[in-house]
C-alpha cells in the first residue's frame, strides 16, 4: 500500500469538518478508542471511513476510482461488522476480520484480494493515526490463487485490430476517432482514463510526445510512434471539428478524443470502440481497453526493451508489477525448445 505505512495527519480541511461536524479526531481532545486514551468518545464506523476516504483521497492524492473502489469495499465490510454488532472500529477483533474473509468465500481470489488490502488499509489508518488501540487484520491475509498471465494479443492480431477501427480508410470523423484512439493506447500502453482524460496541450506531435496523468495525478512523458501520430493528425485535422460542432452544451475545447455528441469520450466508449473492432477484426474472444496496454508492454519487453524502460512508460510505481510482462509465450517455449534441444526433432 503506501509507502510511507500511512504515517501521514489528515488534511486540515477534513479535520475542519470533524470539528465542525463533532466528529473526534487526532489531536482534537479525545481519541476515539476508549483503548488508547480513555474518557474520549469512540468515533462511529462510518465516521472513521469518511475520514480513512478523506485522507487517502485528499493527502495520499489517489485517484477518485480508487477512491471510489476503496469506498465500496469498505462500506460492504461496515455492514459485515454493524451485522456482529460492532459500533467501533476498535471493538473488531481478528475473529471478526477472520470472519469477513470467510464470507467472500465465492469471491475470485483477485476480489478476495482487492477487498482484504482494503480492510488492511484502514486498520492500519486507524492506529497509525490512533484512533484504534490494535491493528485486527494485520495478521489476516487472503490466500493467493494461482497466477495468471495478461490477455495479449499477437502482433498480427493488433494489426488487424487497428485495420479493422479504420473501416477501410474511411473519413468518416467516429472512424478517425476510433483509429487514432486505437493506434495512441498501444502506442503509449496508456491506460482508458489517461486516453480519455488526454488533453490538446498533453500532445506534441512535432516532437512524439504525449502527457499523460496516471494514478495519483501523477504525469509521464511517453513517446508516440509514427503510425499513431499519422493517425492523430488524420483526426485532428479532419474528424475533431465536425464532432466538437455536435455539443449542445457548448464547445469542448481540450479533449483530445471526443464523442458523437461532441463531448469528452467516456471510458465505457471507449470499452465499446475496442469490442466492435475486435469484433469486425474476427478475434475470437472479449477484448477489454486493458488488452492494448498489456499488448504493448509485452511486445516491447520480447522486441528487447528493458524492465525499467517499461515500468517508466506504463506509469507502474513498483518493478514488480511490471515483471508480469516478462513471461515467455507457449510458442516461444517451444521455438527455442525445437532451436536448442539436440534431440527436439
């Protein structure tokens, strides 16, 4: 989770409105484990998630998905503990966590995962700041389940792919649209809502270059390869215009890739864009805006970049998310099993 173990103080803002609000809070009088300091009054459940959302959403700078995934976790797990009677956070026990674990049994391993990290953020929010006398889940981990590869496409199938967004070279402005989206996500191995977020000024097309703000609000400098800059200026010059004149609301000024109405693009669009081609390109399974992303790492990795060239331009704040990259296809195994072996054929 964080790096610095969630050492940080809430924001003055949100400790403005526990004041306002009556909330306690750290350093506000009283502490809300009676554990900790007694005689203070104990904040409620939803009292000290609104405070763990503030903080993470506010100080930690996460991005509101995650923010928003954090919330939805974590409210599911209020609801297990106020079903066991627990008012506090301080009254959960390991048993109680043990519990929540138990009852995500027919979770894939990935929501069990997702869900657990979520409970082991807050408590430990919780007593780093104080408000808690323990950490109940510290010693409560979900079970691994087995490990699996990213969704990739070969290189021919994202050829067809991108052949297939273009509708044969038509000039309709959706067609534009949808090629250079295409052609700039796997280009880049830009995530849907670092594409759609794209603004006019985030793109350098002289240069190669686009901006991108990723998680965090965190931005990187990635290049951008000669097929998704023809695309883009193909667009730009003649399939941007006659979209942004649809709004209704009023011109759309900085969005790079717009919709029919001529808005900024939504990621469920962008969803759509991606399947449609996928499917008038006869790839025989769901494609999802991620598969582009996976795709090009892969690609660059077995094309002979480095691991750290790629962490940098996915944007990934660990090494080690991006070493699931470095895996060797079936057919790879077996090409250089049929080269090496001396007794292969």
């Amino acid at each position: 989770m964080g790096r610095d173990r969630w050492g940080g103080f809430l924001p003055e803002t949100t400790m403005t409105a526990m004041i306002t609000q009556g909330r306690p809070g750290p350093g506000t009088g009283g502490s809300p484990d009676p554990a900790a300091a007694p005689g203070g009054d104990p904040a409620a459940l939803t009292d000290l998630l609104d405070q763990f959302l503030a903080y993470i959403g506010v100080e930690r700078g996460l991005a509101p998905a995650t923010v928003s995934a954090y919330q939805s976790d974590l409210t599911m797990y209020v609801h297990w503990l106020e079903g066991l009677g627990r008012r506090e956070l301080g009254e959960v026990t390991e048993s109680d966590v043990e519990g929540f674990l138990a009852s995500l049994a027919d979770e894939s391993p990935a929501s069990r995962s997702r869900r657990m990290a979520a409970v082991h953020a807050w408590h430990d929010f919780a007593f780093r700041q104080g408000l808690t006398g323990a950490d109940p889940s510290k010693k409560v981990k979900a079970p691994k389940g087995p490990s699996t590869l990213p969704d990739v496409l070969t290189v021919d199938e994202v050829s067809r792919l991108l052949e297939a967004a273009s509708m044969g070279g038509s000039n309709d402005p959706v067609v534009l649209r949808d090629r250079a989206l295409l052609e700039f996500m796997y280009a880049t191995g830009c995530r849907v809502s670092e594409a759609v977020g794209l603004d006019l000024n985030d793109l350098d097309l002289d240069e190669g270059l686009a901006r991108l703000t990723g998680k965090g609000d965190k931005q990187r400098l990635v290049p951008v390869g000669s097929y998704a800059r023809k695309a883009l200026t193909a667009y730009l010059n003649q399939g941007r215009s006659p979209l942004q004149g649809r709004s209704r609301r009023g011109t759309e000024s900085r969005a790079v890739f717009l919709n029919k109405r001529g808005r900024r693009l939504s990621r469920q669009s962008v969803w759509e864009v991606v399947r449609q081609a996928g499917e008038r390109a006869g790839i025989q399974r769901p494609l999802h805006p991620h598969t582009l992303r996976h795709s090009f790492a892969t690609h660059m990795i077995e094309g002979g970049a480095d691991v750290r060239s790629v962490q940098e331009l996915l944007g990934h704040s660990s090494v080690t998310t991006t070493q699931i990259y470095t895996h060797v296809s079936p057919q790879k195994l077996i090409e250089a099993y049929q080269t090496s072996h001396p007794r292969a054929r």
